[in-house]
C-alpha cells in the first residue's frame, strides 16, 4: 500500500511516533504527548512536555526564556533536513519550508511543515 493510499489519521499518528523517536534520538528524550494534524499542505505537529526539569527552572528569569528558546530553534535547525527526509519518506511529497516555535510557559513546541503539493486530498 502507498502512503498516500492510507487514512488520514493513521497516517497523523505515524508521523507524531516518528518525530517523538527522531526527538529521543536526535535530542536526547522525547516530549510527554504529541499530535499532528494534515491541513491542505500543511503538516501541523503539537509537541507538549518538551522541557527539562533545568529549562523549566531557567524560563523563570526572562533572560533565561530568550536562551532557551534560541537553543532550542538551534538543535531543531540543526535538525531539520533530518525532518524533512522524515517527512518525505512517509507522505512522498516534498517539504518546502519549515517553521516552528516553542512556549517556554507551558511547554509546548508547535512545528509546521509546508509541503510541496495538497496531501490532505490524497489522503483517505
């Protein structure tokens, strides 16, 4: 069966269970709950717990919130050409930016992977 051939929600919840394990591999441990939505082109990841015990402690100076967030894009930047070809390999279609954030008040990182053509048409 191709990707594309598959369900919509299955294919969202791969794609949450590989970016939870390239988080494991790449930064060293995974975030508490992940959710990923396909809209149009776009893939839509909510990553939830993602902070350490000593970021959790840092973001409470206002200093300590601008070098974890800019750590953070850092290591995803990084990162990124991994997330893509993740991306790829699973849906077959090409990502052509990539953008994200992250909420040092409730730990939350917010990851959105615009693609090349509609996979939500192609999906089930």
């Amino acid at each position: 069966m191709q990707k594309t051939q598959l369900k919509k929600s299955v294919l969202e919840a791969e794609i949450s269970k590989s970016l939870t394990q390239w988080e494991k591999e790449y930064l060293g441990r995974g975030s508490v709950n992940v959710k990923t939505d396909i809209v149009r082109n776009m893939i839509i990841v909510i990553l939830k717990g993602v902070l350490t015990p000593a970021e959790k402690e840092l973001a409470k100076d206002p200093q300590g919130i601008l070098d974890i967030k800019k750590t953070r894009a850092a290591l995803i930047e990084s990162g990124n050409q991994q997330l893509k070809s993740i991306i790829y390999e699973m849906t077959n279609e090409e990502v052509v930016s990539f953008h994200t954030d992250i909420s040092v008040h409730n730990g939350e990182r917010v990851i959105v992977f615009m693609l090349n053509d509609n996979l939500e048409k192609k999906l089930i």
